[in-house]
C-alpha cells in the first residue's frame, strides 16, 4: 500500500474563522484594521531584518508604509 502525498491538511469545518480584531474582543472597522496592520507588520519587519530576509523585509516595509499613510490621511480627513 502507498500513502497518499503528504503535506498540510485543512479542515472543513463550516465555522468562519475570527478576525483578530474579534479575538480581542473589538468592534473592528476600517480604522482599527489599518492600525492593527501597521502594528503587526512593523513587528514582521523587525523579524525579517532579524533574519537578514532583504527582500521580504523591503517588501513588508512598504506594507508598514502604506498602512501608515492610510491612518494619516483618514486621521487628516476627519479633523476637517
């Protein structure tokens, strides 16, 4: 007998899964999403640098970055 290829299997369980903002017990709109994102993904960043990652750590900088002149512009929007 063979076994089947191996690998990483999910499983189907009908439930959708939390947000992590529901995780933490949040309402969750866009705001929260943008900051929660930058947040995460400076730490990933940190962690790519850590692991001399160039590449991915470019990458996830300009996520970093994006995120973070999102909350600016929204942060400006709402002053006027």
């Amino acid at each position: 007998m063979s076994k089947a290829a191996g690998g990483r299997k999910r499983k189907a369980s009908g439930k959708k899964p939390e947000s992590p903002t529901e995780e933490r017990g949040e309402e969750g709109g866009p705001d929260e999403a943008v900051a929660f994102i930058a947040e995460t993904v400076a730490e990933l960043v940190k962690l790519a640098e850590r692991h001399r990652l160039e590449v991915l750590s470019h990458l996830l900088g300009m996520a970093q970055l994006e995120a973070e002149e999102r909350l600016r512009t929204r942060s400006k929007r709402k002053l006027s």
